[in-house]
C-alpha cells in the first residue's frame, strides 16, 4: 500500500525539483507557442526542457507516494545520476538554443516569448545545480557512489562524449582522426557501463577489487584522451583555415568545438583519477 510523504515535496531537494519541473514546462512550453525550434538544435533544446520535466516529475510522484523502493535500482544513485545530467542538458540548451535560433535584430511576442524561454532555462539549470549540490555525498560517505565527486564525473564525462559524438562528420580519411573516435567509444562505452551497473546494483557481481578497478581505468581513459587532445587538433586543422563565412554547422567549427569537449574531458578523467585515488589509497582512518 503505497503512503504519502510529503517531505518529498517540502524538503530543499523537493523545492529544488519542483522549480525545475515548473521552470522546465515554462521553457519548452513558450518555445513551443512560437514555432521557432525547427532543425537539430532546436529539436535538441525542445527534448532536452521535455525529458528533464518528465523525469524529474515522475522522481516527485514516485517520492511523493514512497514507490521508488519497489524498483530494481539504487534510487539515490540514480537520483544523483539524473540530475547531474538534467544539470548539463539544461545548460547546454540555455547556451545553444539563445545563440542558434534567436535572430537578430528581434522584437515583437515571439522574441520576448524567446527570451523569457531562455532566462526561464537558466534558471531551470540553476535549480538543477542546486539539487546536485544538495545530494553530492559528503566526504567520505561513498554509500552512493553516483552522488561521488567522482561518480558525478562519470556522467559528466559520458554527457561530454554524446556531445562530441553529435558533433562528428568526416574523419575516416585520416588514421589519426580514427583513433581519437576511438577513444571517445571506448571511454563513452566503459563509463556508461559503470553508470549503469552503480544504478542496476551489479556492481557486486564484478570478480576483481572495483574501486581499484575504476582508479586503473581513469588512469588509462586519461592518457586515452591524452593522446586524443594532441592528435584531433592536429589532423582536423593541418592545411586548413577558417572559411568564411562559417555558420555553426560549419566543419571547421564542429572540429574546433570537438578540440575544447575533448580537452574538458581530458580534465574530467585527470580530476577523477585524483578524486578515486585518495578515495582508494589515502582514506582518512
């Protein structure tokens, strides 16, 4: 029988998602008075506002009726999970849907419309950033894995690749752009399977000492990207210049913008290596 608590809804995580809930319906639900969220990125904001509100809805009803214990899964990893990257689908629209699909000049309802959409995403991330604060695990509490520093990398990292991934084009024509697909593949298949096993509760099912595991693969991920960081710059731009004009669908832009996520990666596995080491070998007795 299912029991209702409304601390679900009360508490500062429950305030914090219901900002978002509201906040995210408000976004998609101007854009889509206006008609103005047609190609990829818009589509893109459009089911990013959509799938956040969805989902952190039904974390509220399911919370709110005490329903969460029945499924299969480690709630507060998934929680942690989901709103780390609800966080970085937010802000990824309130960034990409502005400079994309906001012409200028622009007046009239349908800018205002526009831009009220926009303050009310930044605004949405802002509650976002705001519940993962709330979860993150305190130090040295690693009963939810996900609500880590390092388990909020995961899936930052994964979100990174997925990013880099939209972005790729043509790249079979050089050995060394292929090894940097390479890497990302890899690196996105390896942490999702971690994400996935913390939030199905498999880990346990894992025959080798886990957190040493996850320190020895950080380290490797990292000098994969390592390799990654020096090699896609190089290939991608070597006998190339800007042309002009280049739109944001430009090729030289998307192999710029896959130059900086891949160095924002890079950083994200050299600060999960440092976070999972003094975890593992350096715990406070």
């Amino acid at each position: 029988v299912a029991s209702t608590n409304l601390r679900a809804l009360t508490s500062w995580v429950g305030i914090a998602r219901l900002a978002a809930v509201v906040l995210s319906c408000l976004a998609f639900s101007l854009v889509a008075s206006t008609g103005r969220f047609g190609g990829p990125y818009g589509t893109w904001c459009m089911f990013s506002w959509c799938f956040c509100f969805a989902v952190t809805l039904l974390v509220l009803l399911l919370e709110l009726l005490e329903l969460y214990a029945l499924l299969p899964l480690s709630w507060d990893d998934f929680t942690a999970a989901f709103s780390m990257l609800a966080a970085l689908m937010v802000f990824t629209s309130s960034v990409v849907y502005p400079t994309t699909l906001i012409s200028s000049p622009c007046s009239g309802s349908p800018c205002a419309r526009q831009a009220v959409a926009t303050a009310a995403s930044c605004l949405c991330f802002l509650a976002y950033a705001v519940e993962v604060s709330l979860t993150r695990a305190r130090p040295g509490d690693i009963s939810s894995f996900l609500s880590t520093v390092p388990g909020l990398l995961k899936v930052f990292e994964a979100y990174v690749a997925c990013l880099i991934f939209s972005l790729l084009d043509a790249y079979s024509r050089e050995p060394g752009l292929m090894w940097c697909v390479a890497v990302y593949s890899l690196c996105f298949i390896f942490t999702l399977l971690i994400i996935i096993f913390t939030v199905g509760r498999c880990l346990t099912y894992i025959p080798c000492p886990l957190e040493k595991m996850l320190v020895g693969y950080n380290f490797v991920a990292m000098l994969m990207y390592l390799t990654a960081t020096i090699l896609w710059p190089l290939y991608s731009f070597r006998g190339q210049s800007r042309p002009d004009p280049c739109d944001p669908s430009c090729p030289w832009n998307k192999h710029l913008g896959i130059t900086f996520l891949t160095i924002f990666n890079l950083i994200a596995y050299l600060v999960d290596l440092v976070y999972s080491t003094r975890m593992v070998f350096f715990r406070a007795p």
